[in-house]
C-alpha cells in the first residue's frame, strides 16, 4: 500500500534563497518519483509555479490547496515557537491537520515546527548557531539562538529519522543533541531543478542587461554577515595592487541587513569601478549568469551544504569556494578550496584559476562529473529506500491509536 507522507516546506518565496531552492527543486522531484508511497504537500511554495499542489503521487494525480490551512499552519512558522505560546490550538495545528489527512508520516524540509504526535523527518542543512554563534543572524536578530535551541532541542531528538546533507553534518547532530546516529541519515544535496532549465537569455544579452563589462566572477548570496562579502573583497583589492590583476565580481541576492556595509567596502577598496550589484534577479537572469561567468566564487563561512557550488557544476561554471568543515566532502574535486579569512589565500585561488585555462576546463569537468550524480531524482530514492523499510515499522499501529 505504501505510507501517505506529509510534506511541509515552510511555504518560502523565491527571495529565500536556499530554502526556496531546497523545496522547489523536491517538491517538483516528487512529483515523478517511482515510489510506492503517496507525497502530500501540506502548504503552499508558489502562487503560479505549478508548485501549489497539496497532493502529489507518482500518477501525478494532485488537488488544490483548500484555503484556510497557511493560515492555520503557519502563523508562527517562520520562527521558533516561543516558550509561552501554550494555547494547544496553535501549536498543535501541524498535527491536527496531519491526522485529518490520514498522514503516516511528515517530512519537515526544514526543522520550524514544534514535535508532532504522529512520526516525523527531520531536516537539518546547518547547525552554525553552535559552531559560530557570534555571527549577528544566528544569534541576535532574526530567528535568534535561543529560538534555534528551543526548536532543535525538542524536535531532532524526537525524530523518525533526520536527514543531513554530508558526514560532517550528521556529526554535528549527533554531537550537539545527543542523537543515536542509526536514526541519522546522509543525503547529499541534489542539483537545484533550475538548472536544468534552458538558457533564454545570451552572453552578450545578460550582459547589455545589467550593464556588466569584460569578464566576471559571480557570487549568488543573501547579504547576510556570513556570506563573507567583505574578505571576498578584500581579495580583489590584492589582486589589484599586487597581482596586477583586475576582475569584476558581480553579486547579486537579497540585503538581508548587511548591504550599506559591504557598499562602504567596495567603496573603501576602490573598487566601485569593478563591483556590480545586481540585487535580487529573475532566475534565469541568474542562470545565464552562471553560463557567462569566469568562475562562481563562494567564500561563505556557513556549510557544507550550499546550493550554489552544485548549480554552477551543472552549468559548465567552474567553482572557488570557502574550506569549510565539510565542503571538501560536498564538493569534492571539482572546485579550488581556500581559507575564507585569508584575502591572500582567496586572491592566490582565483589567480590561479584565471590566468591557468587548463585549470578551469579541469575543474568544468570535474563539476559536471559531480552535478549528473547529485540529481533529485537520486535524492528522493534514498528517501523512499527510508519510507520502505519505516512502512514495516509503522503498519503496526493505526491511524487512530490511542493509549487507554
């Protein structure tokens, strides 16, 4: 018979970001997945995407959304549950609406719920409100550190099963919530869907579009502290001055409260000439981006599980990218890997990159190698090889137990 799975997403929009990449590109996996067990998307992702469907089988069978369950659902979903929202009929409505869709059981594509009463998957992309805490957006503002614990805290040990992306995050599960590391599983993350997508718009085209000049790196981030824009910067600044080498860089992504400083940056660094920021772009402006770049760039110190090194993998760009715990891992061969707080290591990187060609057509390769085994479609199998061997275990209670 299969199990009926609960699939909530967290109901994010395009400017998201990762998340909105996450979903997208496995909610639309689902949809043609060979698997026995029956997908139910239990919110929205997208008004207009063909992604709004609330019931998604391997036929391709799917029914509208019925209004009222966003609202009912997610209310305080974008944040941790506070420590004094007691009223049952808020917290519990996840679970409530669970069980009046007959669900087995509910994949959280990422952890914002509080523990449901019927089994639930876990998944985790990072734990850097542990491991580096003193960045402003983990911590103080947004959803803040002590909001973090209290959702990571009562969810992950409660779990069916969590899913990570590499080792190294799975390791940090274990480690910081004391998780049986049977109950933890290693998925690595698939190629976003967008990336499959045909190019529309040409070199020359994207280019008279933003009024980019001559060759560039590419950095896609949110403006937030960890994206590392600044000693990205700093990097160009050396290349300049001592590498004689000029390269324009274009960023593009939402400001997530960090933009004013990283324009005083470029400013101080002389490189107003050379940077160009594009904001937040049409996603397949993004693409043609990617196809047209010298390199993507990715100093990030958040990881190891980005979307951006395995887009560019996918599109023929090749990736120099941050060393952080993990990233070798996720990445693997197919991208030049330097110290994020070293400007001279990031510089020395992409130096090496621009001026060797071999170099680049070596890493194009190797990211394409990378790119055709990290396909949804393979990140869903793993999941429903998980389903399968969990229906043996949960066909042994009903829907409506009840201890007396």
């Amino acid at each position: 018979m299969g199990l009926r799975v609960g699939v909530v997403t967290g109901n994010h929009e395009p400017n998201a970001g990762g998340a909105w990449t996450f979903s997208e590109t496995l909610v639309a996996a689902v949809k043609s997945a060979e698997c026995s067990h029956e997908f139910v998307v239990l919110d929205h992702i997208s008004q207009g995407d063909g992604l709004d469907e609330r019931r998604t089988q391997p036929t391709g069978t799917s029914h509208q959304t019925p209004s009222g369950i966003k609202s009912q659902l997610f209310r305080r979903f974008g944040k941790a549950p506070r420590d004094d929202c007691n009223d049952n009929s808020n917290v519990s409505s996840l679970g409530v609406v669970a069980a009046r869709e007959r669900i087995d059981l509910v994949w959280l594509m990422k952890p914002w719920s509080e523990p449901l009463p019927i089994p639930y998957i876990a998944t985790v992309w990072d734990l850097e409100h542990r491991k580096q805490p003193y960045f402003p957006e983990v911590s103080a503002t947004g959803w803040s550190w002590s909001e973090r614990e209290h959702v990571f805290n009562a969810l992950l040990p409660r779990a069916s099963m969590i899913i990570t992306g590499t080792q190294a995050g799975k390791n940090e599960v274990v480690h910081y919530y004391r998780v049986n590391p049977a109950n933890v599983m290693v998925i690595p993350l698939p190629v976003p869907v967008a990336a499959s997508r045909p190019q529309q718009l040409k070199s020359v085209e994207i280019k008279e579009k933003y009024g980019v000049s001559g060759g560039f790196l590419l950095y896609p981030a949110q403006f937030w502290p960890h994206k590392n824009h600044v000693n990205l910067l700093r990097a160009l600044r050396l290349l300049r001055d001592q590498g004689g080498l000029d390269v324009n860089l274009v960023l593009t992504g939402s400001d997530k409260g960090n933009l004013d400083h990283v324009k005083k940056e470029v400013a101080d660094a002389g490189l107003s000439d050379r940077v160009f920021v594009l904001g937040f772009i049409p996603r397949e402006d993004l693409t043609a981006l990617y196809r047209t770049s010298t390199a993507l760039v990715f100093p990030s110190y958040f990881g190891p599980d980005n979307f951006p090194p395995l887009e560019a993998f996918a599109l023929g760009c090749p990736v120099v990218a941050a060393n952080v715990p993990g990233a070798l891992e996720q990445i693997g061969e197919g991208a030049l890997l330097f110290d994020p707080s070293n400007p001279s290591d990031i510089a020395a990187k992409i130096e090496s990159l621009c001026r060797t060609p071999s170099l680049r057509e070596h890493l194009i390769g190797k990211g394409l190698e990378i790119a055709k085994c990290r396909n949804p479609q393979a990140y869903i199998r793993r999941l429903c090889s998980f389903l399968d061997g969990f229906e043996t275990m949960r066909r042994c209670w009903g829907l409506t137990y009840h201890h007396p």
